[in-house]
C-alpha cells in the first residue's frame, strides 16, 4: 500500500536542522533504497513535508517516521500519515 505523509517544520528549521541533516539523508537514503521510501521533501520555505511511502501498513510508515531524527529532534513538529490511492 502507498502512504502520504504531511507534516510541519520547526521555526528556523534550517538553523536547527543542521546538526540532525547527515543522519537524517542516510536514513532516507536507507528507506529509498529498500523500496519503503518513494519521495519526501519540504515545501518552499522550509515550512511543511511531505512524503511517500511504500509499506504494509500506516503503523509502520509512522514508526519510521517516528524513529526519524528529525521527529526525535523536533524538527518536524506534526505529521499526519493516510492511505492513498494512486490514480495515475
């Protein structure tokens, strides 16, 4: 099943992320490359993220990205994960 993932950033989060980014691309990086990670990225501003996923179920696709840096850190400060459906 695909998942999409909406989230917020932190105020500066580009300051702030600085110390957490290398760790946080490895782990994307990891995801992509077992097929779980279809795309994710901020929006312009920095302000908001969203992302795909490929995964058995929605408590996996949050557990990953709970487990991600930037959730532990605080630098994303809300996501919402839901089953979606690809038209095209």
């Amino acid at each position: 099943m695909r998942f999409v993932l909406w989230g917020t950033y932190c105020d500066n989060a580009l300051e702030r992320r600085t110390p957490y980014r290398e760790e946080h691309l490895a782990g994307l990086q990891r995801l992509k490359d077992d097929g779980v990670l279809i795309t994710l990225g901020p929006t312009e501003g920095s302000t908001h993220v969203f992302g795909i996923y490929e995964a058995d179920s929605r408590e996996t696709v949050e557990g990953l990205v709970h487990g991600d840096v930037y959730w532990r850190q605080g630098i994303w400060t809300a996501v919402e994960v839901h089953p979606w459906i690809q038209a095209f």
